[in-house]
C-alpha cells in the first residue's frame, strides 16, 4: 500500500499585541509645573499691559528703528561668525584634532567673562571712528556667540567623516574651497541652521553690552520706554518674544524638514543625530 503524505499548513503566526507606550503622571506633573512657570508671567503681563497697548506698540518713536537696528546686527553677527568659525572648526577636525579640548576652553571664555569687563576692555583698545559706529557692536556680540556657535558646529561635524569625505573630495580633484563649499557645508547644514538660531536669539535679546556701547538696539528702548509708559513697554516685550519665538520656530521647522528630504539630523542646539552624508 503507498503511503499517502500530506502536507498540512503552517500554523498563522501568533498576533503579537504591541505594548501601548504610557505616559507617567510624574510627566504630566512636569509638564504642569512648566506651562504654570512659563505662563503665568505671560498671562499677568498681558493683564497689565492690556490688549490695546499691543497696538499701540508699533507707533511708538524709536519703535521701528530699534528693531530695524537689531536685525542689521542680528545679521551682519552671523555673517562674520560663520566666516571666522566654519573654516576653523573644520580645520581643527581635520588637522589639529588634538586642539578640540584647548578650543572648547578658549570659547567658554566669553561666557565666564561678565559682559560688563569684556565691553569696557573693547573700549579701551578701539579707535574713536569705530567706537563711534553700531558696527563695534557687532564685533562684540562675535564674541559672545562664540561658545555657542562653536559647539553647534563641532557637534555637526562630529557626526560625520570629514577626514574621508575631503580625502575622496580631494581624489577627484576638488580644491579646498570646493570641498568646503560643496561636501561638507552641504553635510553640516542642520549644524549650521542650529548655530544660527543661537546667534539671532542672543543678539535679539542682548542688553549690557548695548547700553554700555550707547546703542538703543531694541532691548534698550524696551528699558528706556519703560520709564514713559510701562504698559507699552511691558507689551513690547511680549511682542518682542513672539515675534523672535515665532522666527526661530520658522528656522527649525523649515530647517527639519529640509534635513528629512534629504537625509540629514534633527535641527538641535548643542546636538546633531548622525545620518547618512549627503554629496551636491
């Protein structure tokens, strides 16, 4: 008699319930703690100011050409930084890697030094035509946003190979400002938008040095005014935040999502999620 097999099925794979992620009380409680500490203020200085101060800010005097003066140094700050700090941090990367922990110590210096010894030092050593001129300003907020320029940067080149990616640049024949300009800009550009986040929040919201250097940026009409009208100046303030909260929120948002599309990290502040390099 032949042997009749039969093949029976696979038995279907157990259904495996994926754990629902919970969300702690204590979280919550955190959470709570922070909108109440971050709100609060907001909401009792709306309540001081009151809603028609809000549209009356905009047609003070001095309104228009303070912020316009914190947006020119706001950009001629990145502007200077980026040219000083993007070719030297990446040429520490590549040549002098064992100067990383010396650069580090020499950019914490404008953050240990008060503001109030670092102006009246530049002051001493500046000619009068340059002293004279909002532009001394701008080299002194260089400055200041050293440390977090330099740490937003080192953090995105940290996150790729920069020694193979300018020795296969370099193969094909690519000269150093191909290189920089091409790979590694391209491969460091979520390192770049966090950097200038850093930049425009402290030069939008810096005060000593501007009122030492006798410069009414629009920090220093917001304390000026205040001594006219605090309802205004109080909504100034909020107006400032606002508008300086919404801008850089605009910078991450718009920077992110480029980064997805073409394979880049997270835009963060001090951090840069390793991806896939990028070529252009």
């Amino acid at each position: 008699m032949a042997a009749v097999a039969t093949q029976t099925a696979p038995a279907p794979a157990p259904i495996v319930a994926r754990p629902r992620r919970s969300f702690p009380a204590w979280r919550w409680a955190i959470l709570l703690i922070a909108a109440v500490y971050f709100l609060l203020p907001l909401y009792a200085a709306i309540r001081f100011a009151g809603l028609h101060a809000f549209g009356s800010v905009v047609t003070q005097p001095g309104f228009g050409s303070a912020l316009w003066l914190s947006l020119r140094l706001g950009v001629v700050t990145w502007v200077i930084t980026m040219l000083l700090m993007v070719p030297t941090t990446v040429y520490v990367h590549l040549r002098l890697p064992r100067l990383r922990r010396l650069m580090e110590t020499i950019t914490i210096l404008p953050i240990v030094i008060p503001p109030v010894v670092l102006i009246i030092g530049v002051l001493q050593v500046m000619p009068l035509s340059l002293r004279s001129t909002p532009w001394l300003l701008a080299l002194e907020y260089v400055i200041l946003t050293m440390p977090f320029a330099y740490r937003a940067l080192d953090a995105g080149l940290r996150s790729i190979d920069v020694k193979t990616l300018t020795e296969a640049s370099g193969s094909l024949g690519a000269g150093w400002l191909t290189t920089l300009w091409r790979v590694i800009l391209p491969n460091i550009r979520t390192a770049l938008l966090s950097a200038t986040i850093l930049i425009l929040a402290l030069v939008l919201g810096e005060f000593t040095m501007a009122s030492l250097d006798l410069q009414t940026t629009f920090p220093v009409w917001i304390v000026l005014f205040d001594q006219e009208n605090a309802q205004i100046s109080v909504a100034a303030s909020i107006f400032a935040l606002v508008v300086t909260w919404l801008f850089l929120m605009l910078i991450t948002v718009v920077a992110t999502r480029q980064s997805r599309r073409t394979g880049g990290g997270e835009v963060t502040l001090f951090s840069v999620a390793p991806r896939e390099t990028i070529g252009n």
